[in-house]
C-alpha cells in the first residue's frame, strides 16, 4: 500500500472521526506495518560449497555415512551406521554430514541431537527411504521419523530425496477407511528446538503424515524445497511451523493431501515468498483452540503464491471453544486456479468424526489484510468470513481482489465479520459490518 495515501487516509480518519478514527489509525498502523515485513531475497543467501573429501583449503572435514558401514541398497537397515557418522560429524568442527547421492539408505526412526561442536552441514544427495510398513515401526517414536534437534546455525541441504514410504499408513487412517481407528503416524523430517537453521533444494515426499515440521525453533531459512503427496494422501501437511518464530519459506513447491503449509500455536514472523501449492488445502493459519486450547499467531506474510486445484487458497481455521488470538496478517499478490474456497476464515472449524459442540469462547481473528488476489473459485461462495458470534472477526481489509467462477456467479458469504474493501473488490465485500461506515467512504474517495 502507498506510504502517501496511508498518511493521507490516516489524516482524514483523525480529522473526521476522532477516537473512532484513532482505533483505525492503530488498525491501518499495524497494516503499514506489515507492509515492511519482507523475506531475504535468494541471491542474499550464502550457503557453503560442499568438498567430496577432506579439504585443508575448504576448511571442512567430510563425515560420509558408508565410511561408518551404511550399504545404501534400500534393504538393509543403515540407522546404525547414520548414528555413529552423525555422533562423529556433531563432535567434529566444521564437519559435513554426508548421505552420497547414487545410493538408497532404509532409516528407522531416529534422532539426531546437538548441539554440535560448530556449524554442522547436513549434505543430502542420495535418497534416504522409511520402512514401509508400520506394524513394525519403533513404538518409542510413534509420532516421528527423523528429527534434528539443539542445532545451531546448520544447514540441511542437497539434491537428495526423503521419502517416508506413506502409501500403507495412508491406507491405515480413519480418513480413508472410516473402520480404521483415528491415530497418528510419524513426521517425516522435524527441525526441533533450533536457530538459525538453513534449509535447501532437498525433496520431502510421501510422509507418513506431516512432511516437515519446524518446532520452537527461530531463524529459520527455507528456500527451493519441493513436498510431494498424493493429494488424496491424509493428513499429510506440507510445512508445519509450531511454536516458532521468524520462519522464512521461498521459492517452493507443495503439493500433498493437507495443508501446503500450516502454522500453529506460538508462532510469530512467519514470510512465505513464492509458494506453488497444489494439490492440497492452501496455505492455513491454524487449527487453533482445539480443546479449549489457546492458540495465538502474528505477523504473518504470504507474498506471491500460486494456487491451483487446491480446496482453499488462504484460509484461517479454529475451532469453537478456543482462546488467544490471530492479527497482524497479510496475503498478497496470489493467483488462484480452480480453487474451492480461494479466501477463507472457518471459527466453526470441526475436524471430528463426530459433530463439535457449540462453545461461546473463540480464538480472536483481527487485522487481516487480502491484496491483489485473483482468479478463479470451484465453489460460488469465492470469500467466506465464518466468524465467532462472541469474538466478530475485526478489521478484515480486502484491496484489489478479483475471483470469478467459470460456469456461474460469485458471491462473499459474512456472518460476524467486520471491514472493508477498497480499490477492485469482486465479489463485493460489501456483506462486511463494518463499525464506521463513514471511513469506508472515505477510503474510496481517497482511492478515487
């Protein structure tokens, strides 16, 4: 948005309306703000060039996991082997873990604790591949497969593949057979209590359940990862981000049977930048308060993306019942392409085999911003404000907005939500109560 018409806007609200227009000069402040929340371009970032062998000149000492027994023929168990190499490349300064390319390496689940002795590289150019089935799965890490924890300044990285051989726990979730009991199923890469993490080139794909979670850690850099799913493949989440905070993903393509990226609880700067996600869900803020839990995330930022075949676009979902809060959040510059629900907020969100009890308490949604979205929505309902009756959902701004349906009409469902639109807004965002009716006008004299 235009730093002069935030001034001039601001001047009129101050001028017309006093308080009200106080409680929108905050409002827009925050929006303005977000305005400078920007990711690091690629060409800034520096990641090490990887020697094949031990390198005086290079200053980096080679840890190669067959140097500690691993066959790499997809058959044989190679856990102990990456243990051992990890043990040594952890306790080695400079060191770089390698996983050769050319090879197949089958992993149980295992995990791979710092802190390291100094800035450990992890180089995957070879596949490393799950057991298959999960009757056999260590019962002592049922939820994860490979997890990276108490790292510091690592870089994971590589033209290699991780694949979680997903296909029969899929088979096994209630989602796709209703007689099979609801449980979870392993994570296929976690990045847990960490910072200052880069991430780069490599593939996740056919996880068990989530493909990638990021976990109390800060300073994380994502940047060219491509996650594959089948997209009736489920509860196969993308990027997950949990309790994190400045998280940067970009230049990344996603395409599972959940979310492309999900972000949760306690998470805060959160920058996504050049996003192709399909299939999937799109890029959600949530589910929060399940339980009765509190969920609060801020700062977040989706510039550029691209949407196709996806069930939703961008969406924020929470369920009844919940505390904390959403703000500080904008979306722009995304393209849809035969999405069903392109622009969503769901505070009735009920992922339950049975039906959700009706609660009062909510997860407060505000300060949310939709700018220069356009293309084309599956479902006639192109926007959907599903908001809490308790806690309306508060300063929802849409700008430049353009969603059309091939074979029909387009409409934006409101219930308790509050806002405006200015510029182009199709469809019309006029269904959103807004508490000052005086400085939507104001806004489109302005833009006129």
């Amino acid at each position: 948005m235009d730093k002069f018409f935030f001034v001039s806007l601001l001047s009129l609200l101050l001028a017309a309306h006093g308080v009200a227009g106080t409680m929108m000069y905050d409002n827009i402040a925050m929006l303005q703000e977000l305005e400078g929340l920007d990711l690091e371009e690629e060409n800034e970032v520096e990641l090490s060039e990887i020697p094949s062998w031990r390198s005086e000149r290079g200053g980096k000492v080679l840890v190669n996991v067959d140097s500690f027994g691993a066959v790499g023929n997809g058959e044989s168990d190679d856990t102990e082997a990456f243990r051992k190499a990890w043990n040594v490349s952890c306790s080695t300064p400079k060191s770089v873990f390698l996983v050769p390319q050319g090879r197949i390496y089958l992993i149980n689940a295992t995990k791979f604790i710092g802190p390291c002795a100094s800035n450990v590289i992890i180089q995957i150019d070879g596949k490393v591949v799950a057991p298959d089935e999960p009757k056999n799965w260590d019962p002592k890490l049922p939820r994860v497969w490979l997890v990276f924890s108490k790292l510091d300044k690592a870089v994971f990285q590589g033209s290699g593949v991780i694949d979680g051989s997903g296909t029969k726990w899929w088979a096994a979730s209630c989602k796709k057979n209703k007689s099979n009991p609801c449980k979870g199923a392993p994570t296929a890469l976690t990045i847990d209590s960490s910072s200052g993490i880069k991430v780069k080139g490599i593939t996740i794909q056919n996880s068990q359940q989530m493909h990638f979670t990021i976990s109390k850690s800060n300073s994380v850099r994502i940047y060219g990862v491509k996650v594959s799913s089948p997209g009736d493949s489920p509860n196969t989440d993308g990027i997950h981000i949990t309790e994190s905070t400045n998280v940067a993903i970009q230049d990344s393509k996603i395409g599972t049977g959940d979310d492309c990226i999900s972000i949760v609880n306690a998470s805060k700067n959160i920058k996504m930048k050049r996003i192709f996600c399909g299939p999937g869900h799109g890029v959600s803020i949530g589910s929060l308060g399940k339980n009765n839990s509190t969920g609060i995330v801020s700062k977040v930022v989706l510039d550029t993306a691209v949407f196709k075949d996806t069930t939703n676009g961008v969406r924020i979902k929470t369920w009844q019942g919940g505390a904390g809060y959403v703000r500080g959040v904008r979306f722009q510059n995304v393209k849809v392409e035969n999405v069903s629900n392109p622009i969503i907020i769901d505070q009735f969100y009920c992922d339950s085999p049975s039906s959700c009890q009706n609660q009062t308490s909510a997860v407060e949604i505000s300060e949310i911003m939709y700018q220069n979205i356009s293309g084309t929505t599956k479902s006639a309902k192109a926007i959907k404000f599903d908001c809490s009756d308790t806690f309306p959902c508060s300063n929802l701004v849409l700008s430049n907005v353009n969603l059309d349906k091939l074979d029909g009409t387009v409409e934006t469902y409101c219930h308790s939500a509050q806002g405006f639109g200015y510029g182009v807004v199709h469809p019309s965002a006029e269904c959103l109560n807004s508490n000052d009716q005086i400085t939507q006008d104001i806004i489109y004299h302005t833009e006129l």
